[in-house]
C-alpha cells in the first residue's frame, strides 16, 4: 500500500520554468540535469514498486531532521518488525570502485554512496529508537538504470543492480504478514516527523530581470512569437490558458512579488492587450486593493 506517495518536485518545476527563461552557467545547467535525472530514476522506482503485494506500507520522499542533522529517504517500505531503506541511484555508465572508493565513468572520484547510506540508516535508527520502536532495518542502494554498470572486486548484498530489481522484489514478496493498526500508525508518525523544506532555499538564486518575457508552448516550452500557436510544433493555444499558465509560473518563480496587470502583460511579453490580461485575471482571481496598489490573488471561495 502506498501510504505517502511521492510528492510533485517542486524545486524541479522552478528548474524547468528557469531553463526556459534563462540561460543556464554549467554548474546550474549540472544542477538541472541532476535533479531531473534523479527524479527520472524514482518514477522508475515506484513504478517497479507497484510489484509489490498490498502487505507493504510504502513511503516515498521523506526528509527528517534527527537533533539538527537532516537525513533524507527516497523511498521506506515498512514489513512485519522490518524496515528497509531504499536509496535509488539513477545513475548511467560504467562506475568503478577500488577499496572504499568510487569513481565516475571519466575516472574522476566521486561520492561513496554507502557512506550517505550509513548516515541515513544510523539516524533513523536512533529516531526510531526514541519513538520505542526496536525494528530491523535493511538498507540498499537501488541502481535502476539499465545503462548503469560498476566494476568492483567485491561483492556487496545491499547493491541491488537494474538486472536483479525482479528477484530483489520477489524475494520481498516471498514475506507477506498483514500489517495491523500499530504500523500504520508508525507510518502516520513518520509522515508527521516529515518536514517541509522550501523549494526556493534549495536552488541557486535568480532574478525578474535575467528571465525572458513572454508565453511559451506547454508542448514544447518553445516561446510564441506574435500568435498563439507554436511554430515549433503546430500547438494551437488558447488566450485564457495560455494567460493563465504565464500565471501560474510567475506566481511559483516570485512569490514575493504582486500580481497586477502590467506585470502579466510584461511578464507575457504583450502577447495580448492589457485589457485581455485584465479580463482574464479578473475572471479567475480576487482583485485587492485600489488604484495603484491593487493586485490580484488566488480566490479562496
Ligand atoms: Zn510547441
């Protein structure tokens, strides 16, 4: 049973929105295909976890503060007096280990992910421990990109790699107990213990001026030009959803700032008149305020 699916990423919706408005410097452009990749490869991991039987309780996207040490998990499955921890790495290429070390397919050293493994395990054992629950936990580091491969001499139980995913959930399966009301009440605690970290505090800081104004197409995130209708791909767009969607990524990209009618209209490159921008906002939004302070927000009614 997935009893917290995982969450929409939204740091990732903002990195989507900026790497249409702005240009990227390498390290951010790193950042943008990091993230996208690393959700790319948990969809994959949840998908194959559907395999599992309904004795599961699953719980995706967790991230827990432990005394001031932060620790996230990508996916927990709690069984009968078990819990695993699953760190799923969507990682491409050949990858090679040499003692404790790991390296990247251009040999350059990187992260041991064992190491984040252990910390995570160690820090939740202790969090468990203190809400009196004294269960074994197994973690894996979960490789479930068919184009991942690592040479290594030794052999390590809690790898699991993309050609033993199936048998890995088959031997998971081969376990069923029904979970009775304490362990869904143990997955209730942890969803409690989850903190909300702001998406915004995670990414690098960008600026109203460095985005490019204008409507882009939600096929292909290619800009309109004078029309609404994409001359990349032929989509046929609409004024309201078009005004509308420009909207929505305003709002997520500058909480702080207002919205008003020349800021849409600037905001979506004059695409339409100010008098359709104000049309629109006013039909799906409250409008606040008077005269030169007046902005919309979201309706509550
Ligand atoms: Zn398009």
């Amino acid at each position: 049973m997935n009893f917290r699916p995982r969450p929409e990423k939204m740091e990732l919706f903002l990195l989507r929105y900026l790497n249409c408005r702005m240009v990227f410097s390498e390290s951010q452009a790193l950042t943008f295909f990091t993230i996208e990749k690393g959700y790319e490869g948990e969809l994959k991991s949840d998908a194959w976890l559907k395999g599992l039987t309904d004795e599961w309780l699953i719980l995706n996207d967790l991230l827990f503060d432990y005394h001031g040490s932060r620790f996230q998990i990508d996916t927990l499955l709690i069984a009968y007096e078990k819990i695993y921890i699953l760190d799923v790495k969507y990682w491409e290429g050949d990858h090679t280990t040499k003692e404790d070390k790991w390296f990247t397919p251009t040999g350059k050293p990187e992260k041991n992910p064992f190491h984040q493994l252990e910390r995570c395990e160690t820090l939740f054992q202790r969090m468990l421990h203190d809400l009196g629950i004294h269960y074994t936990i197994e973690s894996y580091l979960i490789f479930n990109n068919p184009e991942f491969h690592l040479y290594t001499t030794s052999i390590n139980p809690a790898i699991i790699f993309p050609t033993q995913l199936n048998r890995f959930l088959k031997k998971l399966n081969t376990k069923p107990v029904k979970l009775n009301k304490k362990y869904h009440e143990l997955a209730q605690q942890l969803v409690d213990h989850n903190i909300e970290e702001s998406p915004y505090k995670r990414i690098f800081p960008y600026t109203y001026e460095q985005q490019k104004k204008g409507v882009t197409c939600p096929n292909c995130k290619t800009f309109f030009t004078d029309e609404l209708v994409c001359k990349n791909c032929g989509y046929v767009d609409e004024v309201e959803a078009a005004i509308l969607r420009s909207v929505r990524e305003f709002i997520l990209l500058f909480p702080e700032k207002k919205v008003t009618t020349n800021g849409i209209y600037e905001w979506c490159g004059g695409i339409r008149s100010k008098k359709i921008i104000r049309r629109v906002l006013a039909k799906n939004y409250k409008l606040v305020g008077h005269s030169l302070t007046s902005h919309f927000v979201q309706r509550t009614d």
